[in-house]
C-alpha cells in the first residue's frame, strides 16, 4: 500500500500526464491564436480612431474605408504638396483623386515636422499590427481545418475558432447540445433575459455567418438552429470518429435554408 508521499507523487505525475494530453491536441493553440487575432483587431481599432482623430486634425476632409490605406497616407503625406497623385493612387488606386481633392481641401493644413514624426510612428504601428494579425490569420486558417475539417467545411475557419474558444476544448464543444452551441457568446444576452425576462436570444457567434446575418430577420433563428445543429454533429466527428461528414451536412442546411 503506498504511503502519504507516494501517493501525492503519483496524482501530480497523472496530473501533468492530464495536462499534456489536453494541450497536445492542439485546441488551445487555435484558442489562443483566435484571442490574439481578435485583442489585436481590437486594438487596431482603437489605434485607427486615434489617427484618424489625430490626422484629421489637418486633413479633416480625408475618408477612407480601408484603416491600413489612411495608416499609409498619413505616414506618407504631410503637406498638401507632398500629395503626388502617384503616392495617393498606389495606396487608394481609382479612389486616388478623390483622395487628393481631400487633401488639398482649403480646410486642410501642413503638418508640423515634429508632429509628423509622432503620426508616422502611429501609422507604423496600426501596420505592423495589421501584418502580425495577417499572420496569426494565415495559422488559424491551416490549424483549424486540421483539427476541426468537418466544422471549418461547414462554417468560415475564424468563427470556428471563436465556437472552440467559447467552449473551451474540441471535445466539450462536441458534448453540447446544439442549443447551447447556438448561444455561444450570447451570454450576456441569455443572463439579462433570466434575470430580467427581456426577449431571449437566438444566436450569438453564429450571427457572424453571412447566411444568417443576411437572412431576413424572421428567418434567422431557424437558420441559427439549423447551423447550430449540423455544427454539433461535426464536432462529435472531428473530435470522435475523424471521419468527413461535412459535405453531407452541407447539403441538408441547403436544404434548410431554402
């Protein structure tokens, strides 16, 4: 019979055997890629509203609906001469002389050197950030249709991940009902309507898919459920039998939305 200490010795090493199985699957490397991709994308948003701010204070006129094309401009262009309709088209193509009429707008007004020098710095920066999240993006589109074929085929890879990360692993995802899959990252939503009684949710992640979002309104939920369901069942494939169902899923929830 094994005394106090061995025993103690033998539940820590079980312990570690546990953690290097969990990690070995690969899960938490897609989950912490996907909360890198999205902190970053987060952060570049607040860094493009602080240009945009920041820049804007000398070329009010300037719009942009690209954030990395305004980040080159105004790391770019300083003074109105510096607009060159060859820089401006490189960045914005077809929009260039839009862009330039902008810049030479009479509100406009040159940039301090110094001042620049502090803008340029931020602009680099938003850049960067765009080629690490480009980067990160490029990882999570291999690993997920590694580790998650059958999801990935039925859904866009990033939404995937943002499924896996909410529910912590491949194979608690997998144990699930659909309907809680369908409420993955609606829980702020789900705990207003318990506690409240405000109207319940129908989807939360799952709305990020172009079927659902663009669907009519009154459609929606049922689509949220359809999704919901054949995702369930391609998690209990890609964590259980390996084998590749999806294409078979695919065709029922076209069916489905129709």
């Amino acid at each position: 019979m094994e005394d106090r200490e061995e025993k103690r010795v033998r539940m820590l090493e079980e312990a570690k055997n546990k953690v290097r199985e969990a990690f070995a699957s690969g899960d938490h490397s897609i989950i912490q890629a996907i909360n890198t991709y999205m902190e970053i994308d987060r952060i570049k948003n607040l860094l493009s509203e602080r240009l945009y701010e920041w820049y804007g204070i000398y070329f009010p006129d300037v719009r942009s609906g690209s954030q990395d094309a305004y980040a080159r401009l105004a790391s770019e262009v300083r003074r109105k001469e510096d607009a060159d309709i060859g820089i401006v088209e490189k960045i914005f193509g077809e929009g260039a002389n839009k862009v330039i009429e902008s810049l030479n707008s009479e509100n406009s007004r040159d940039i301090p050197e110094e001042e620049h020098a502090a803008i340029r710095k931020l602009a680099e920066g938003e850049l960067r950030l765009t080629e690490l999240q480009e980067s990160i993006d490029a990882y999570l589109s291999e690993e997920t249709k590694k580790h998650m074929p059958n999801i990935t085929y039925l859904i866009e890879y990033r939404i995937a991940a943002e499924l896996l990360a909410k529910a912590g692993s491949l194979v608690r995802l997998a144990n699930m009902p659909s309907g809680t899959i369908q409420l993955l990252g609606a829980e702020k939503a789900l705990f207003k309507h318990m506690k409240f009684g405000s109207k319940p949710p129908k989807y939360g992640i799952l709305y990020k898919l172009a079927e659902i979002s663009n669907a009519p309104k009154e459609k929606r939920g049922r689509l949220a459920r359809a999704y919901a369901t054949k995702i369930s069942i391609a998690a209990r494939a890609d964590a259980y039998t390996k084998r590749f169902i999806a294409d078979k899923l695919k065709e029922s929830l076209k069916k489905n939305s129709k």
